[in-house]
C-alpha cells in the first residue's frame, strides 16, 4: 500500500522540481505582460538623467559591478543602513561618487511602482540601467536577461575581500576574476569601463607624491601627465573631493581609449597601470588598443555573464517596494 503512495509522491516531487526549474530562467520578455511599459519608462528617465548629470552612466555602472562582484546581481548594495545594522552600501570601498545612481534607481523604481506595482526588482533595474546607461555614452549593447529578485540581506563585512582596489596586486586581481568565472581575457575587457568616469586623488595619491627615494612620481607615468596630476591633486587632503578622469582623453565617451592610454603611460590607478605591464594580461590590453570592435565584442559578452552572476529567482528573493530597504525591517 505504502508503495504505489511513495511513486506518487516521487512524481509529485519531480514535476515540483521540474516546475521550479523551468519557471527559474530568466528570460528577454519576463516583464513583456506584467510591466509591456518596463522599457520605455526606463528608456526615457535613463536619458533625462544622464543629460542632467553626465556622471550618472560611470556611477551606474559602478555600483553595478560592485553588487554584483558582493555575492551576485541582487541590489543588497541599494540596501541603506538602517537604525539596527550597517550596510554593503556603506562599507563600499567608496561611495562617494554613487550618489547619481542611487537617485537614479530611486526615480527609476518610483515611476515603475506607479505603473505596475510591485512587479519588476531593483537588480533588474540596475542591470537594465547599466546596459542602457553604456549604450547612451557610445558603448556597445549586450543582452540583458530579466526575473532578478532582490536580496533580503546586505552584509557589510564580505565587500572588502569581494572588491577589488586600485592597490590590489595583479596575482589577487586575477584570482579574485577567477575565483568569479572570469579569465584574464575578460578581467581586461571589464575594466575597459574605466573608459569613463573619475577617481579621487586618494586613489592615485602613492603614484604622485614621494613616490619613491629617486623619483616624486611613478615613471611608469608618462612625466606631463603627472606632473599635472600632482597640481591637481596638490590640496587633495584638503579637499578629499578633487579627482580625475579616469580616460584623461575621451572622459565622457565609451571607446578603447583607456587601452591607447595605459600603451602610453596614461592610466591613473596601479591597477590600471599592472594590466599594461603585467604579460598575462599585456596581450588583451594590446589587442583591445588596436581594434575597438574586439573590445566591444569581449565587453559585452563579459558583461552578459556580469549579469547574470549569481542572480536569485523565484523564492531566494523579493521584488523591492523600495529599492534602499528590505520589504520586511531586518533586525
Ligand atoms: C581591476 C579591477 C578594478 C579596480 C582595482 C577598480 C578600481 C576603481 C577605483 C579605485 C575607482 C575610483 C573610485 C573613486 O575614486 O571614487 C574606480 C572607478 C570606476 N570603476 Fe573601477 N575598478 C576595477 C574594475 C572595474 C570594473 C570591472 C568596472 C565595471 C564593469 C569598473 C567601473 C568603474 C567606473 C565606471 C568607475 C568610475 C566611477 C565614477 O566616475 O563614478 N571598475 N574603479
Ligand atoms: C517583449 O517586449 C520587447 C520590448 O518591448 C519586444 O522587443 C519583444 O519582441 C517582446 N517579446 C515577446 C515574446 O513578445
Ligand atoms: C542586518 O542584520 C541582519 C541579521 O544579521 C541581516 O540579515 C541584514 O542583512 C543586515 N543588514 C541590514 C542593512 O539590515
Ligand atoms: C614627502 O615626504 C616628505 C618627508 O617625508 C614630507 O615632508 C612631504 O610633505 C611629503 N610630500 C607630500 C606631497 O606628501
Ligand atoms: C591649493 O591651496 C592653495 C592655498 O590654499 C591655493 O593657493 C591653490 O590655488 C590651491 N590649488 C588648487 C589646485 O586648488
Ligand atoms: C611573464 O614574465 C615572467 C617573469 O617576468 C616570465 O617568467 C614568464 O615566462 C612570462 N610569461 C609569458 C607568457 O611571457
Ligand atoms: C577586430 O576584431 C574583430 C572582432 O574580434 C574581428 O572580427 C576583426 O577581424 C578585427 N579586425 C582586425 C583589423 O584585426
Ligand atoms: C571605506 C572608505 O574608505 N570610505 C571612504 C570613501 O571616501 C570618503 C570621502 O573621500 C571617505 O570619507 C570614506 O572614509
């Protein structure tokens, strides 16, 4: 008797699963019947943004690969701190330049909200954001998978190690890349992101100033260059906000300038620095220098997997009411 009851409950068991997995894809038109309006309403308040505050696309793309680097694409680097508990948001290695794209998604989220409620998450907002934000400065499009769900918790004290930073050596870049999925090959085509925005002087700081006993600056420098980094940033303990473009030619334009740049000794971090010297990385900088379309292709297809890194569907998460708070106060 108990035997015919436990293949039904087998089967049972099966097609749960076999339901589950099949609703779990993340798909192109996840929001073509709930939220028909998803892209536009996106389309349009992206492009208002951006021409009122050009850094929004660098910001965006930014805050996006760090929360998806923070254990996957699920907007726990929205989280604002609350009254019981810090967040990623803030113990990111740095937030400074952040601002534009938290008030993006926030406008974002707040139009969404009043045409279909409760329906499309933050992490696809941002990923959506990106994608759009580096298509508006010249970069190329890439597909971008819909059905993310927010995360419901924010942990301040695994952004650290998941980050990497303008000191962080190439042996640790690398593993960390790796320990991600990502090859050299495609490590290099990310940070060809850096073709546009700006780092704070504090970032670059150690290159500029008492470099070394034998030399103010690092010759790995291209000497004009940085003797005007160092009238720049000459009052930057002063004033912590001072920065520089981090492609000093085509700062606003997403183009392989930031390849050209470091062949000449024009890029601004040590990290950015160690792509072009480093020889297991030196052969992608050289190629994406030479040809754009090989950096566009290589970008894109990195920033698909980007994407789609350890993503939650279904029940792992929620669709944010609010994309700086969890839908349930965590205490
Ligand atoms: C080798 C790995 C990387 C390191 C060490 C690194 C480090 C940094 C640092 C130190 C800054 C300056 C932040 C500031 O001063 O506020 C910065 C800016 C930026 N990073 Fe990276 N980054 C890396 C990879 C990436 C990747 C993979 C992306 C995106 C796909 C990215 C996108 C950006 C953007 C867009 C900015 C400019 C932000 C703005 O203008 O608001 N970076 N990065
Ligand atoms: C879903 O919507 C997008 C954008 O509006 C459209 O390009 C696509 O063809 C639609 N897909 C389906 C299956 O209807
Ligand atoms: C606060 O702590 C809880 C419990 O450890 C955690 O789940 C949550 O993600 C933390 N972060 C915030 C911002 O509430
Ligand atoms: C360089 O080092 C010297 C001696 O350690 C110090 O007096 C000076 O202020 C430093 N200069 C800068 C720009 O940090
Ligand atoms: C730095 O500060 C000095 C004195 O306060 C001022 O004369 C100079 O113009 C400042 N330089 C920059 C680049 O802001
Ligand atoms: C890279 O450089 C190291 C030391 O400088 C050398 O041992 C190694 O063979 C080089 N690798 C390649 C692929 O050129
Ligand atoms: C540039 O790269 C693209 C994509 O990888 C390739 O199809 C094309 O042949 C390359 N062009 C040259 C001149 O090497
Ligand atoms: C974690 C960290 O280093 N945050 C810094 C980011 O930059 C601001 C302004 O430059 C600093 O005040 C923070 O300490």
């Amino acid at each position: 008797m108990a035997f015919p009851n436990l293949v039904l409950l087998f089967k049972l068991f099966s097609f749960l699963l076999l339901f589950r997995s099949t609703q779990s894809k993340l798909s192109a038109d996840y929001y073509n019947k709930t939220c028909p309006k998803f892209q536009n309403i996106m389309q349009t308040i992206l492009a208002e943004k951006q021409l009122s505050a050009p850094t929004t696309a660098a910001a965006t793309l930014r805050v996006f690969f760090h929360d998806c680097f923070v254990n996957g694409c699920d907007s726990s680097m929205l989280i604002a701190s609350n009254g019981f508990n810090k967040s990623e948001r803030d113990a990111n290695v740095n937030l400074s330049v952040a601002g534009d794209a938290f008030d993006l998604i926030t406008r974002v989220k707040t139009a969404l909200e009043l045409e279909c409620p409760g329906v499309v998450s933050c992490s696809d907002i941002l990923a959506v954001s990106a994608r759009d934000l580096v298509v508006m400065v010249g970069g190329p499009f890439y597909e971008v998978l819909l059905g993310r769900k927010d995360s419901r918790e924010s942990n301040p004290s695994i952004v650290d190690k998941n980050l990497p930073k303008a000191l962080t050596p190439m042996n640790e870049l690398l593993s960390l890349f790796s320990s991600k999925g990502f090859s050299a090959e495609e490590m290099v085509a990310l940070v060809g992101a850096h073709t546009i925005g700006f780092s704070h002087c504090k970032e670059f700081a150690n290159r500029i100033f008492n470099f070394s006993k034998t030399s103010e600056f690092d010759p790995a420098y291209n000497p004009v260059f940085a003797q005007g980094l160092r009238k720049l940033c000459a009052n930057y303990t002063k004033s912590p906000a001072m920065s520089a473009f981090n492609d000093v030619y085509t700062p606003g334009k997403f183009d392989n300038m930031y390849y050209k740049n470091l062949q000449k000794g024009l890029g601004l971090l040590s990290s950015d620095q160690a792509m072009v010297t480093d020889n297991r990385t030196k052969p992608f900088v050289d190629r994406f220098a030479a040809n754009e379309t090989a950096f566009f292709d290589m970008f894109a297809r990195s920033m698909e997997k980007l994407s789609v890194y350890k993503v939650k569907e279904n029940n792992d998460g929620d669709v944010r009411r609010r994309c700086d708070q969890f839908n349930t106060l965590q205490v």
